[in-house]
C-alpha cells in the first residue's frame, strides 16, 4: 500500500512545486502567502500521515532493517551513485518538526515581510525541501 507511491521524494518534491507555483506570483504578494502556506500544510499533512500510520508501516522493513521506508534507485550507475532516500524513526519526527516550524514560520512572517516576499516564500520553500532531503537522505558519504 505505501510502497507505490514514492512519499519520501514527494516530502522533497512538495515545496521545489510550490517554489515553480510561485513564479507567476512573485510580484503578488497577497496571493504567494497562501499559495505558500498551502504548500506548506500539505507537506504537514503527508508528515502528519506517515506519523500517524507508522504502526502500518512497520512490516515494510526488508530492504533495510530499522527504516520504516526506503527509496532507493540506481542514479548514475556508470559511477556507482544512488539515489536513496530513507525513513526511521528519528527522521520521522524531524520530518514532522520540520514542516510544523515552516508552517508556524509562515505564518509569524505573514504581515512582517512587506517587500519582495515572492523571493522570501519562495527561499523558504526551498530550505524546506533542503531540509526535508537532508533528514531523508541515506547514501551521504
């Protein structure tokens, strides 16, 4: 059930779309808040499931023992690079951390930022997905 749908590269994913979703707003800034702030209580939402089922996600451990999911596919193999992504349980609650302090980050910045706040929304949104890889990423060496 979980397993076909690649939710740890969609964690990352997420925020970059919202980053291209912001490009015709840039200049708009009453519009790029809520588009951002949608984004980013949608990637609370996705974190908020995996933290709910995680008693689901269990029995999903055979590819490596002690992580709950596992992405993982050859990148460029000519080099021996990977692309794997994975999911135990410390990265889950810093997965969810992280995408509640963005959501509450947004929202203190909502009427501070008053100039260029396409550019703050959408630097935001790419840290967020900077974070978010780095809590998910396993082949770092």
């Amino acid at each position: 059930m979980f397993t076909e749908y690649p939710l740890l590269t969609i964690l990352i994913l997420l925020p970059l779309a919202g980053c291209l979703a912001l490009l015709p707003l840039w200049n708009c800034r009453v519009s790029a808040r809520p588009v951002a702030l949608g984004v980013g209580l949608l990637e609370l939402a996705l974190s908020a499931w995996l933290y709910g089922s995680w008693r689901e996600l269990t029995p999903l451990q055979a590819k490596l023992p002690g992580y709950l999911l596992v992405e993982d596919a050859p990148w460029i193999p000519a080099f021996g690079i990977r692309y794997t992504l994975g999911l135990d349980g410390i990265s889950l609650l810093m997965v969810l951390l992280t995408s509640f302090t963005f959501c509450i980050a947004l929202l203190v910045s909502w009427n501070s930022i008053k100039e260029k706040t396409g550019l703050f929304l959408t630097l935001m949104l790419t840290m967020e997905a900077g974070i978010m890889g780095v809590f998910l990423a396993l082949d770092l060496a």
